[in-house]
C-alpha cells in the first residue's frame, strides 16, 4: 500500500546530492522524504504516483522528464500543513516567505553576494525582501550562501518556467543537472529541517490504515444485539429551535429529566454512526462509555476507558485522538458516582473531558445530562444542547407497538385511548413505560393520583438498580423531613412549597443534603416554586407518599 523508494534510486541521489550532505543527515532526509511521499497532500498532483514515477525514472539521465519532476507544490504544502502554516500553497513564494527566506537577506554572506548580482546589487541593503528578485537573480552568484540559498532561487527559477512551458534545459545538459540537483537539495533540505514532523504523521498515517474500521463497526453493532428495539428517536431540538439532525462533526449534549428517554436518542445516534463505519462511509471508531459504571470501577479513568473499549487500538490512543478517531459517546454524566465524594470525581472526571476537548479538538464528543449548567467548561463552549418536549399520540403509539411486540398491545392501546388523563401521564418515555409495565401486571391505575402514586417508586427504584444511586433511601428520608416541614410551617406559607432554608435545620452535612435536593430535582420529583428561594413537589402525589413516609 505504501511508497518505497528504491535502493537504485537513492543510489542515483545520493551521486547527485550526497556531496552537500553528511551520510546520517542524507539518510535522515531520504528516510523522512519517503515518508512524506506517503502521506503526500493529493493537491497539486503530488501523490504517491509522483513518488512512483521519481522510482521509475533515470534520474541521472538527460531522459528524466522536467515537466513531471519538478512539482515541489505538492511537497512544500505538505510541510507546511504540518507546520500549521496558514498559506494556500498555490504559489510557491509563499513558502518561501513562511519559510523566512527572505528573512536571510539580512545576513552578511548573502548580503554580499547581492551586491555581486547585477539584477539585486541596488537592493543588497534591503532586508524586506521587497527588492530581491527570484525571477531574476543569479544563482551562481549564491553558490557559496549558507541555506542552499544558490539552490532554492534555481528551483523556483526552474518551476516556474516549467510551469509556462519554457523548457529552460534544451542543450546544456550541465544546466539542466544544475536544476535537478536543486529540485532535490531543498526536497533533501526541508525533510532534514522537519523530520521529526513529518515521521510522527507518517506514523499516524500507517496507524490509521491498520484499522478495520468495518469489522470494530460489525462487532459492536453486534453487541447492542436486542437492545435496538429501544432506539426510538423523538423530537429533540436546540435554543435555536433547531431540530436535531446526525452531524458527526459537531459535539452534542441530551438533557431533560430522568426517563426522558435521552441515553435511547445517543445511543440511536451511536448505532447510525456504527452503521455509516459498517458500511465504508466514514472511519471512525464509535466508543460508548456507561458513567455509571464508575462507582464500580473507580480506578479506570476516562483514558483507561476509552482505551478498553476500542480494544487492541488502545495503544494508539492519543494518536488517534489527534486525528479525530476515537467518537466519544458518555451516556449519564449525572451519574458519575463516588462512595465517598461524588463531587470529587465527578469534577475529575469534567477536567478530563474537557482535557480531551482542549487538546483533540476534532474529537466528536455526545453527552447525556440531567442539566445544561454541568457542562465541563471548555466543552460547554462548543457543545450543541438539545431538549425534547416530550413523545407524541403518534410516538406514544409507536412506542408501545415496539416494547410489546405485539404481545397486550390492543390492550394498553385500548387502555390509553379510553383514559383521558394518559396524554399528560405518558409525555416521556420513562411514564409510559411505567404504565406498560402496570397494565401487562393485570394493574390498571384508577387514576392520574393512583399512577403518580406508583411512578414515584417506579424512578426511584430504576434510579437504584439501573443507574447505580447509592444514595436513594437517604434522599427519602430528605423527602420525609420536608413533608414535615411543610405540615409545620407558618400560616404564609403555602403547603406545597419548600424553602431553600430549611434546608440547613435537616441535616448537619450542608453539602450532602445540597447533593440530595440536586438529585430531587433532576429526576424532576421536586420543581422551581413560585421563586427562585422555593421548591415544590412536581405531583402532589408525590408529596402525600412521603409524608406517609413509603
């Protein structure tokens, strides 16, 4: 697959040029030149076939054809992409002033050797650069300058009348080995120059290539195995009112209260990104990293992984990640846990991502949150936030139809329909999949006061079992003491609201109880109140069941 120069040709160079190079930098440049071949810029026709054709051609032979040789463009814009230089490279002079060459008209040699060249002799005190002539120099005038100086005005001289189609070679076969030998003294020059650059992409080139995109896509597509009934997409939407579409160059970020069916939408937009990589269009590495799990395994951090999950490439992490490989999707940054302090690994873990977002700012980074302000601060910057208001009749149906599989499907259809209070019941799919679950137990709720009464259990038990909260009979007991609370307060206030300073009379750990009441609201069993000092219970259903403490 890639370009290898051959022993015959680097035998003909080393003759042309080998005199102005030591064998260790000659070899460094050839090893470095090769390398760059392979991970050529394809504009300006510089690829891998120009590295054939210097392969397959005499170089020492008058029969080597300038037209096709001389194309220092393509080799030049490579360089300077690496460099992080802004110029288009289309023009040739414009590495050469990136490059500072005429930053060198400044020293003394060359400015010398200016006053001997009758085109610069009037400008040989000019350091701009503004009265030094490419077109016109004297090269041979040069010939004892330190940078190859002699040989960057012959290549430029040399490409540019190739380039109007004046062969400047016709009968001066000494000449036209003079232009040869500059062509690949600066090639030689500028691999020396920017080895170490050009090696490590080369590296990351082959990297890249190693990877069986299709075959990581395939295998984790298998994984989610039944799971893809789930992947029922609603209608997400940004501040902007702008719905939510697969862009997998753009960082996104899913909140909304717990069940909202938020980790469903990334993980549909994890298995269409598996599937476009199954299938050749793109090559990523899709990684799917469960933050709940982190209370488990407190000793792996967000590198270790990433590291895990893409398996054998783990390796190559870093590398991957500055060629935007690695697509991180983080379901539940909410749930990141700590026995002993949430808090502090959460915080640890926010330095990491935006750590990744910092330095890899191609990586596409998906998050699912309970809340827009958690965002880690660098990421928070760039990360398109979606909402969604919620599921549809039509969804609502859809939904059921995929959860039942046809199995009580006319039954809670029928139940749904008949029941004037579902509507507002079922807008997420957490309640709907709580009242699935009630009618295909044979429990019909008599009403909207009997389901609350249930869905309240319903999210605290999925909030201990599925997403790892340790924490859940302590943010009870929290609930308890404010119902009590409320029964004692004054005449002015009002029974279905909670004030933020009460708080501190409940609890000697002030922190603590601040995580617990987070937690309240996030799932949402506690709302904004009539102020931003109050809180009340999202269903007055919920504030009976703990009052009567469960």
């Amino acid at each position: 697959m890639f370009y290898q120069m051959s022993q015959r040709f680097k035998g003909d160079l080393k003759s042309l040029i080998g005199d102005l190079f030591s064998d260790e930098e000659f070899e460094t440049g050839a090893r470095a030149m090769e390398n760059l071949i392979n991970i050529a810029c394809d504009q300006s026709n510089f690829d891998r076939d120009y590295g054939v054709y210097l392969n397959d051609s005499q170089l020492l032979s008058q029969s080597w054809d300038l037209d096709k040789g001389c194309k220092p463009e393509g080799m030049l814009r490579k360089i300077e992409i690496l460099k992080g230089m802004p110029t288009d490279g289309k023009m040739l002079a414009n590495f050469y002033t990136d490059l500072g060459f005429y930053r060198w008209l400044n020293e003394q040699p060359i400015r010398q050797a200016r006053r001997n060249d009758p085109t610069n002799a009037a400008n040989a005190n000019n350091t701009t650069g503004e009265g030094f002539h490419l077109m016109t120099a004297d090269a041979s005038k040069y010939a004892e300058c330190p940078h190859f100086f002699a040989h960057y005005i012959r290549l430029y001289q040399t490409r540019n009348q190739v380039k109007a189609h004046d062969n400047p070679l016709t009968g001066d076969f000494v000449m036209y080995m003079e232009r040869i030998k500059s062509l690949f003294v600066v090639y030689l020059d500028q691999c020396i120059q920017n080895a170490d650059l050009i090696n490590e992409a080369y590296e990351q080139e082959l990297i890249r290539s190693s990877i069986d995109y299709v075959a990581y896509a395939k295998e984790k597509i298998a994984e989610l195995g039944s799971f893809e009934h789930e992947f029922l997409q609603l209608h997400w939407f940004n501040e902007e009112q702008t719905d939510f579409a697969y862009d997998f160059s753009t960082s996104v970020k899913f909140i909304g209260e717990a069940g909202m069916g938020k980790t469903t939408q990334m993980r549909a937009m994890y298995l269409q990104l598996l599937r476009l990589v199954a299938e050749g269009k793109q090559q990523l590495l899709p990684v799917w990293i469960d933050l709940s799990e982190l209370s488990e395994l407190e000793d792996l951090s967000l590198e270790d992984k990433i590291r895990r999950d893409i398996g054998e490439y783990g390796q190559y992490y870093r590398i991957l990640l500055k060629q935007g490989i690695p697509a991180l999707f983080l379901d539940g940054y909410n749930e990141i846990l700590s026995k002993d302090n949430q808090d502090v690994v959460r915080r640890a873990f926010a330095n990491d991502v935006d750590e990744i977002h910092r330095l890899y700012e191609h990586v596409l980074i998906a998050l699912t949150d309970r809340s827009r302000k958690s965002n880690p601060p660098i990421l928070m910057k760039k990360v398109n936030v979606y909402t969604s208001a919620g599921m549809s009749m039509d969804e609502i149906r859809e939904y059921i139809r995929l959860k039942t599989g046809g199995e009580d499907e006319k039954h809670i259809l029928d139940y749904v329909s008949s029941a004037d209070w579902v509507s507002v019941t079922t807008m997420i799919p957490a309640k709907l999949n709580s009242l699935i679950e009630l009618l295909r137990d044979g429990e019909e709720p008599e009403n909207e006061d009997d389901f609350y009464d249930r869905y309240l259990e319903y999210i605290l038990d999925r909030e201990a079992n599925e997403k790892k909260e340790t924490q859940i009979d302590d943010l009870k007991y929290l609930l308890y003491l404010l119902t009590q609370e409320m029964e004692d307060s004054s005449a002015e206030m009002t029974r279905n609201e909670i004030v933020k300073l009460w708080l501190p009379n409940l609890s000697g750990n002030l922190h603590e109880t601040n995580r617990l009441l987070d937690l309240a609201i996030r799932l949402p069993i506690l709302v904004p109140g009539s102020s931003d000092k109050v809180y009340r219970f999202a269903y007055s259903q919920y504030y009976q069941k703990l009052e009567a403490g469960f």
